[in-house]
C-alpha cells in the first residue's frame, strides 16, 4: 500500500549513515526515515548504512525490518565492512558513506544531488529532510539543531543544566549578532553543525574533496573544508535532530564524552567555559579580517598588517573567493598567536555575557 506524501523533494537526496553495533537504535532511525515526508514506497528516499565492524547483529537487524515492510519508503543499501587497525573508527565510516552516497547519486541523477548524514543512534522528525532541502535554497551547507533525547527519563537537574549550557551559546551567537552578524545565517540560529546533522550537495563535497576520514572531529573537519572554500553555512531552526543522551559512545570527544561530562556536574565538577572577552576578542578579530578583504590592493595589505597578518602569509592564503573564505584561512593564523582562552564556571560565563551584551546594546 502505498504511503501518502506531501509534496515531493524536488532534488534528489541520500543520507549516509555510519553504524557501529547499533542494532538497538538503528532501526528506530531508520523508521524515522522511512516516514520522512516527501517520499513513499513510490518515490523512496535513497539510504546508505556503513556497518563498521558490527558484532551485535547491526546488520541482522536491518534485515529483518526491511523484511517487515516497515522500510518501504526506503531504497536501502547496506555496506558491511570490517575496518583495520587505525582506519576502524567513525572518520572513515562516515567518509565511505559519504563516498558511496555521492556514487549513487553521480550514477543515477547526476550533479544536482543532496548528501545528509547523521548518527546511527539518533531520531528525525517526519521534515528532517524537507526541512534541509528547504535551507539549502540560500545556502552551501546546513548543521541541524542537537536537541538530546532523553527517552522519557531526563532528569531534571539535568535538563536545568543543559538548557544553561545552551543560553550560553545562545549568548556568544547573541554577540556574533551585535558585533559582526553574518547575513548568510542570521537570526533565530543554533549553533551546531556536527555529523548528526549535516546536509551538502555533492558537487561542493567533492570539490573539497571529502570527509577529512579522523578518528574524531570529522564532522568539524569537513565543515572546516568547506567555510575554507567560502560555503555558506546555515544553522537553520527549523532544521533539529534528537541525539542520544547515552555516556558511552563509540569515540572519545564525541557526545557521549559530553553527556557523561554533564553528569559529572551533578556530582559538583564545575563546568567551565571560555570567559565572554574571548568571544568578544574572537568575533571583533574575523571582523576586522572581513572588513580588511573588502578593501583593494595596498589597503587590504595595510589593514592585515595592522592586525599581524604579514605579506607572506596573505599571500599563502590564495584565491579567495569571498569574505568568508578569507576569515576561515586567516583567522587560524591570527587564533595561534592570542593566549588561550581563559575559562570560568558557567553561572559567571552566563553572567558576563548578559552583561557584554547589555553594554553593547546600550552602546549602539
């Protein structure tokens, strides 16, 4: 029978999904696809699951949903690999995902596909993908909101202390706002962009060529590759993934490292973050470096010069084909010289942003 659609993705699209002994929640993610709306058994989203090294019967239990009928409105390709030795982490998982995605896409559509990724243990909403198609329109690339799931159980000191930890973001975005606001993602934004939820068109994946294949941070990596290429990135509302609240992950530094981070908290480990006057030197400096690429010749010089940007190093920055290529090659030069950030609890963080903010608007 066939599923009722809204009306269909206009481009063409797969999401490419790493997968390490997820028999549990994969299936919860795959059924989250296979409702999206847009598709049906008609018209199926296109889905790739790189089995990395399953032991736990990832694979089998993709099977037997398929073999339910639960999937319909999927056309499924599973690649069971077995990594070895340094290349058996989530880097080069998500890259051969990715990799075959685009394959797929080049061989049956042609240049105008859409490659999404996101985490095995993670839920969509029915207008994940919509959503993402839809921001596209304005922009190269789209991070999708994080929102944590907690699978009925949260526990509400918990839940206090990740609603502070997100006003403090919303704080340093809030001073991106009043101090240098990017007219390609302007408000209401989140500020996240990791492998959960990424959408990019295949041309622009290629022409950066790939996911950086790291053991962690490869999601950051890629996104990194293409700012450096001058993409726009948006962090688009409306555009959100439930991930998973679990403790244990499948890489160090990944989510997991920070939910079992959070619950330390509770058990009175401070939680420190970077000191509003970093942010506030961080923002004012890819200000200055943006206002600088937009002066001609020997002006451009003179200002990157007056903020420690020499000859040499301007022109090891090449072509840059806009002013957010230009921030993202020069800004990493300028970052290695200030001292690190200094850090505080974040009840104080939280304080001294409201206050920043307040400054700066009385100021305006």
């Amino acid at each position: 029978m066939t599923r009722a659609t809204a009306t269909p993705i206009a481009r063409p699209c797969v999401v490419c999904i790493p997968a390490r002994n997820e028999a549990e929640r994969l299936p919860r993610l795959l059924a989250s696809l296979a409702r999206q709306e847009g598709f049906s058994d008609r018209a199926p989203l296109r889905v790739v699951v790189l089995a990395n090294n399953c032991t736990d019967g990832t694979v089998a239990a993709i099977r037997a949903l398929e073999g339910s009928g639960a999937l319909a409105g999927l056309t499924l390709r599973v690649i069971d690999v077995a990594l070895q030795g340094s290349q058996a982490h989530v880097g080069t998982a998500r890259r051969m995902a990715l990799d075959a995605g685009a394959d797929w896409l080049d061989a049956e559509t042609g240049p105008d596909g859409i490659l999404l990724t996101t985490d095995a243990d993670a839920r969509l909403p029915a207008d994940w993908v919509a959503a993402n198609v839809a921001a596209l329109r304005g922009s190269d690339v789209v991070g999708g909101r994080l929102v944590i799931d907690d699978d009925g159980a949260a526990d509400p000191r918990l839940a206090e202390l990740h609603a502070r930890i997100e006003r403090y973001w919303a704080g340093v975005r809030r001073l991106e706002d009043l101090l240098d606001p990017p007219p390609h993602d302007p408000a209401p934004r989140h500020g996240d962009h990791t492998g959960a939820s990424l959408a990019v068109p295949v041309a622009l994946y290629r022409a950066v060529g790939g996911l950086p294949p790291l053991p962690c941070g490869e999601d950051n990596a890629l996104v990194g590759l293409l700012r450096a290429r001058g993409a726009r990135l948006r962090h688009c509302p409306d555009v959100r993934v439930m991930v998973s609240s679990r403790h244990t992950g499948r890489v160090s530094g990944g989510m997991a490292t920070e939910m079992a981070r959070r619950a330390r908290v509770l058990d009175g480990e401070p939680y420190l973050l970077p000191e509003a006057a970093h942010w506030r030197a961080l923002v004012l400096r890819r200000a200055a470096l943006r206002r600088a690429f937009h002066l001609a010749g020997p002006a451009r010089a003179e200002a990157c010069a007056r903020l420690g940007l020499g000859a040499a190093e301007l022109a090891a920055l090449g072509d840059c084909p806009n002013d957010i290529a230009f921030v993202e090659r020069a800004d990493p030069i300028l970052g290695s010289r200030s001292p690190p950030a200094r850090e505080c609890p974040l009840d104080r963080a939280l304080a001294d942003l409201d206050a920043l903010a307040l400054s700066l608007r009385d100021a305006a």
